[in-house]
C-alpha cells in the first residue's frame, strides 16, 4: 500500500509509493510515449481499462463496450489505494499514514487527437458535469475531505499517455498549498472583510490589461503575480466556494471561457504542454466568505523549473500585461478563423 | 528594471522581467543547448564574460585572464539588477517592488567536462570557499537579507550552459519557503524545545535506513519525507544556523560528504540532471536555535513536476529507503573504482 508521509519541518504530506518503487534502471528507460501506437484510452479499446465508474454513453449501449462520448475509469497505476482505513502511526519522530484515496482518469473523449480548444461548447460541458459528478458521488466517501482535478497535457507536463484526459484525486488530508490558499484568504478577509479574490476579479476588470477573456460568469485573467510565462486563472465572478455546486448557467458561462482560453493558448503557443488544476474548498467545509474556488492554468515552456520547486522562489520572464495582450490578440485577430485553419491542416 | 510582486493570497514574491519580456515566439526558438560549441565559460574565453569580481588564480596573473581555477562573474542575464533601491509601493490591491538583487555565477572549474562526483577534495573545498567569500562580501551590502546558492545541472533542470557553475542570488526579500522553513522549525522547537533538524539527525543515525554517508562532522541522507526519488540532504551534526559560518574544518569534513553524495547520485543515475541548494539561515538573524543550515539535493528523474508545482501535492515513487540503500551498495561496491572507469572511458 502507498503512505502518505509528513514532513516534520514544513508539515507537508508526500505521497511514497512503497508497494514497487522505482528502481534508478527505470528512470533510464525510454520514456512511456515512445510505447508504440497502442492506446487504452481508444475507442473500441474500453476492455483495455479497469472497468469503467461511470460514463457519458448511448442510451442502450452497455458498460465498458463502444457508445460513449465520455468515460471514467480508476487510474491502472493509482497512486493511491481506496480500501482500508488511515491508521495514523508514528515512526520515531516522524508521522505516517496509509495512501488511502481514490485516483481516477477522467477520459474526456473517444478522439485521441482532441484537444481543447478545438472541443464543441457541448463537449467542455459534458467534461464539466462528469467532474462534478464524479466529486459529488466520491464526497458521500466520509473518509475523503478534499478532491484535485488536474490535467497534465504532453510529456513535459507529466503526462503519459497522449490521449486527452483528465485526473481526479480524492485524498483524506488537505494538501498543504491549499491550506494556505485558505489561511491567506482568512488574513485578508480578517484585514479587510472582503474576499481576496473578489478584490482580485474586481481589479482586474477595472485595470483590464491582465484580462484574457470574460462572460457574465467568469473571467479569466493572467494574475499580477504570475510565476509562470502565460500562467492563467479562471475564476467565476460570483463568490462560489466549492467547485462541485456549480449548476447548469455556471457550465454554459464556464465552457466558453475554459475551452477559449485554452484555445488561445493552444493557438499562441503552439500547442503547449500545460497543466492546469482546479483548487477548491475542501468539501468538510461550509461556504467560506474568504475562499472563492478557481483554476490555474500553467503553460509548461520554461525549463528553470526544479530550482523553483525547491525555493518557491519564481524568475517569470514574460509580464502578465504582456501576455494577456498576446492572447487577447490573438482572440480578436483570428481565433475565429481556427476551424479552417484546423481543417485545412487536416 | 526587474520587479518583486507578491501575490496577496499566499504572500509569494516572484520577479517578473519586465524590460524585455519573452514573447511566445522565444520559446519555441530551439533549445539554447545547441547554441553550438562555444563556452563563454571556458578556460581562455575570460573576456566574454562580465568582469569578474573574484577569481582564485595563480599568483601574479591579471583578472579577466588566464590562470585561474575558480572565476566568480555577474550572470550576463541576471533576474535581478543590484543598482537602486527597492521603492516598495502598491498599484491598487497588489504590492510590488523593484527587482533589486545581485545574480552572480560561481564558474567552478575551467574544465568543461568536469564534474561534481569527479573534482578532487581539494576542488571542492576551494568551491566551497567561493560561496562563503561571496555571501561574506555581499552581506556588506545592507539591503540584502538573504543569500540563495543553487546548482543547475543538465538541461532539464535548468542549466542553459553545461559548463559547471553554481548561481548566487542576493535578495532583499526571505523567500516564502524559507519563512516556512524557520517557522516550521520555531513551532517544533515551541513544542519540544529541540531543533528538528538536529533530532532529524539523531532519527537518521539511529535507524540507519535512510543515510547515505556520515563523517565527523556531517551526515547525508534521503528524507523521511522525500518529495523526489532520489531526493538527498545534507547537513552538519552540530546544530549551525548560517552557511557562511563554516570554517576550515567544517568545509575540510563537508567536501568528501557533498562530493561523494553528488558521486553515487551520478553513477547510479547514469549522470542525472539535478538541482542543488543551501538552505541558510537570514543574514539578519542571528543564530536561531531553531534553524539548522542544509543541502537539499534533487535529482530531476520524473517529469510529474507540472503538478506538483501547483499543488504543493508530491507522489514519489521510490521510498527513500530503497535509495538509500542503492547509494549505499554502489559506495560498499565499487564507487572506488571510478577513477578507473572514468580513465577508461575517457
């Protein structure tokens, strides 16, 4: 079984995979893309996948057979396990538990090649109800306080296999970043009695020249303080605080601006690898006044990138300004123009 | 002018380059690795770079000239300008300020093929001694406050050049992680009045699992906790606060750790990419009986990183027990054979 393990300084918890580590051979080995044209993700291919949790399918067709337009499997190599308990222990001075949760891969369409940007509207809100369906059906787990949904898109954003998906973790711990999302939002909402964010989305509408798109229900911005080049955040413009009560108007307002930005972004940087990650209030939380629920896009096009994991000291070289207006552009110039585009590269 | 911007919901200063910001176009531009053989750092290449404002050479010969064998160089890029002050101000809810800093480049060695695992003891020590000498001159200057030593080594990791160098960046701002770092320590210390780090120590030399090498005066070991397979750190055995502090004896017992550690990272990992940085103390804090000066060594093996930035949420799939243990057998086997191999293969 994975554990989870704390570190005794800065109080974070790691994931160890412990059942078969990593041997040094395996890092020298080719990397997983380069596994042949065989994909389990394909359509026609469902038998090829532990058997599915859910799935967007024909009426009449039947589980983990042809007729979906969306699928949801357990992760075959989960890093962590969904049976057993905690059990909390100590280790001399150090704290560990078992690596209970739930790891899922969210399969966001039959079409290997898909991407999002070139995805109908139908198509982002499909993938939008199947995340909060697969949250709202995980949280009657009592065991599980917090849920990450996160996409690595391309090897360089840690994916390993080429097909468009998503992944959804459900842990029994809140993980460190985003208690101090919270702890941050508490001080300025202690100081101020506003929420940050809601300070954040009115600043940006007001100044305008980190805005990138925006709807009557959300906008998107390229943050003041962007660690990454072309780093952007989605947030809905109404004080939400938990991703999973979004309700019909919110996904018809979100596609829009979730599959615009990435097609800006696909279309202006030739078609990164990104991730981006959706943070939430964990769900053992009521409706806080102090955290507002977004999700950060970071375009993977820097290397520099191990020295600023091990600082949280960010050198971002393209300013905000700089980049919202790049994709800002590129949104008035041709955006428009890309289905032909698409089509005539095909 | 580069500049600082906090980001107000977790309090994170970044810099931002704002003179002449990259455009998306610039990273696409072919990797800076195949800009060919010249060496800016190279032996007889002294005039390419910046002046240098230290050099260990042979008696007699002129700065910016041969006979060195340590050159110390402003980055020719530096992510910060060490001109002006830092002209804190808001621009409506946000805080910046002027990206005020000294970026310099520690240029370890004129050979270019060198490496860590390979330097003599006595190369080491002399490497050591230019950190110090740096971070001793720079503290003169009163507006920096703390001082971050880091290794890029391998393009993946961030090195745009191969030739061995180690970066220094005087800010005057203490980086996020590190505040954590100390505060994480005060709490412990409030709770058990101990350093944690030096009951780390007394934990890793008495369960023995996780160590990786051990003399007189210092110890290297994977961490409980490792965020990183492979994931490595260093420390003194007596309690000791300030890098910069260290004196003859201890860089006399500190070079054969950190050069052997780097060694067997090197031979089991076949050369890896890595990332190395001195965790110290502020230079505005005396000694904190709290805070324990560190190496944190990361070998740059997996590619999930993207994610892990966001979140702060680490998966690691090798226990540091098993690396550990495949550091241990290669230094028992046949680590002291390398200068054979190396002459073989040479």
């Amino acid at each position: 079984m994975p554990e989870f393990r704390k570190d005794p300084v800065l109080g974070r918890w790691v994931i160890i995979a412990t059942e078969r580590g990593k041997r040094p051979t395996d890092f020298e080995a080719p990397s997983e893309q380069s596994r042949g044209g065989f994909c389990p993700f394909c359509y026609g291919n469902e038998d090829k996948t532990p058997p599915e949790v859910m799935a967007y399918r024909e009426a009449g067709s039947k589980p983990n057979g042809p007729g979906w337009w969306l699928r949801v499997v357990p992760n075959k190599f989960p890093a962590l396990r969904v049976e057993g308990e905690l059990d909390r222990r100590g280790e001399g001075m150090y704290d560990r538990m078992n690596g209970l949760g739930a790891h899922e891969v969210i399969i966001e369409t039959p079409d290997h090649e898909g991407r999002w940007g070139w995805y109908t509207d139908r198509q982002v809100q499909e993938i939008l109800w199947a995340y909060r369906d697969r949250i709202l059906e995980l949280s009657k787990d009592k065991r599980f306080c917090y849920f990450m949904l996160f996409k690595n898109k391309g090897k360089e954003a840690g994916a390993s296999l080429d097909h468009p998906h998503t992944q959804l973790i459900a842990i029994p711990t809140v993980p460190k970043r985003v208690r101090e999302e919270i702890k941050g939002g508490k001080a300025y909402y202690d100081f101020r009695e506003r929420c940050v964010f809601c300070d954040m989305i009115a600043e940006e509408i007001s100044s305008g020249s980190r805005v990138v798109m925006e709807n009557r229900g959300f906008i998107s911005f390229a943050p003041f303080a962007s660690r990454f080049p072309f780093e952007t955040w989605i947030l809905p413009k109404r004080h939400e605080t938990h991703f999973e009560r979004i309700d019909r108007d919110d996904i018809v307002d979100l596609a829009p601006i979730l599959k615009g930005t990435l097609r800006m972004l696909q279309e202006c940087l030739n078609n990164p690898p990104y991730n981006f990650i959706i943070h939430t209030t964990p769900c053992n939380e009521g409706a806080l006044p102090h955290y507002h629920w977004h999700i950060e896009i970071m375009p993977k096009l820097t290397k520099v990138a191990g020295f600023e994991w091990g600082t949280g000291f960010y050198i971002n070289p393209t300013p905000p300004e700089d980049a919202a207006e790049f994709l800002r552009n590129l949104r008035e110039g041709n955006v428009e123009d890309l289905s032909t585009r698409r089509a005539s590269s095909a």
